[in-house]
C-alpha cells in the first residue's frame, strides 16, 4: 500500500507515464468508448442522417463499406426501438472496428462510457475543448523533468558502490537501464520516433 508520502514522490513518473502510454500507440486510445469521439460523431450522423461526420474516422478504402452500413442501419433503427438500438450499436461497432483498422489497431469491443482513466488523454481532450493547451504543456514539461531528474539522481547515487560487488552493480545497471530507456522514450515522443522500452540501445 503506497503512503501520501510515496504517492507525491511517484506522481510526476505516473503523470508522464500516463502521457507515454497515451501516445505509444493508438490500442491506448479511447476512439473505442461509447463517449469517445468516434462515437459522439456516429450518434450526430444517425440523428442527422447524414454520414459526413464519420467519413473522416475512416480509410478512403473502407469508404463504402461504411456508407452501405449506415444506409443499412438508417433501415433497420426505422421500425422500432430495439430495432434502432442494435441498429445503433452494430453501426457503432463497425464504425471503430474499421477506425482502429486504419491505424493498425485491433478492435476488442466498445467500452462503457467513462472507462477512460488515462489522466494525459482526459486532459488533452479537454484543451480542445477549452481552447488552450497552455496548461497541459505545463504540467507535461513540468512533470518530465522531474521524473528525468529522478531517475538520474537514483543512477548518480548508486554510482559509488556500482563495482563494489555483483549485486551493487546490477543495482546501478538497473537503474541505469530505467533512466536511458525513460529518455529514449521520452525523445521518441517529443520528435515523434516513439520506440518501445525494451528495445535495444
């Protein structure tokens, strides 16, 4: 059980931890939940009649595929409540499945609303919302230079001791490790060149 104590020193990792794991790849990415955006665009399109606002979460060669879908469930929502929610749910469904297909992605099902607990995925919808991205790069600069710092004062401390015995030096190794693989992903995201943390140096 972590104390306060703990949790405070832990925040700044978790903070840029969540921002890693929210732009390592789109699997991480909440187009799959019934709140996503995805599916805000496909309820606007049903309620409308009118696809223009889900063309664009999908690859032009899926293009018509999507189009025979929605005529399909214009239909089929038509003749009676239940109707109009599997109709509804199965367009959804299909809509994210070709979505996630698009960007490489395997689709596992829709989730529920609010299953979205990436807190750097919450925030960076919200600055689209509000119009300002000022706090998020704050916070984000702000929190990967402490957990950098971090990692480098845990490497330099243990650097004394590191060929004093086996096991003092794989400490360091670790520890080295963490840090070297902690900004080579950090860098990656920036420049956009993401690679994962096990790959070789």
């Amino acid at each position: 059980m972590y104390t306060q104590s703990t949790l405070r020193t832990l925040a700044p990792s978790l903070f840029v931890a969540a921002l890693l794991l929210a732009v390592s790849g789109p699997a991480l990415a909440h187009c799959d939940t019934m709140d996503g955006p995805v599916v805000a665009d496909a309820r606007a399109a049903l309620a409308d009649g009118d696809l223009s606002p889900v063309l664009k979460w999908v690859a032009a060669e899926d293009e018509q595929q999507i189009r025979a879908a929605f005529e399909n469930t214009l239909v089929v929502r038509a003749l009676n409540e239940q109707a109009r929610e599997l109709a509804d749910r199965w367009f959804f469904e299909t809509l994210v499945r070709l979505h996630r297909a698009s960007e490489g992605a395997p689709f596992t099902g829709l989730k529920p609303a609010g299953s979205v607990e990436n807190e750097a995925i919450l925030m960076a919808d919200r600055t689209l919302a509000e119009g300002s991205v000022d706090e998020l790069a704050g916070r984000i600069a702000e929190h990967a230079a402490r957990a950098v710092r971090e990692r480098f004062e845990t490497v330099t401390a243990l650097a004394a001791a590191k060929d004093r015995s086996p096991e003092d030096g794989r400490e360091w190794v670790a520890a080295y490790v963490d840090y070297i693989h902690f900004v080579k992903q950090l860098a990656g995201v920036v420049h956009g060149r993401h690679t994962p943390a096990d790959s070789a140096e």
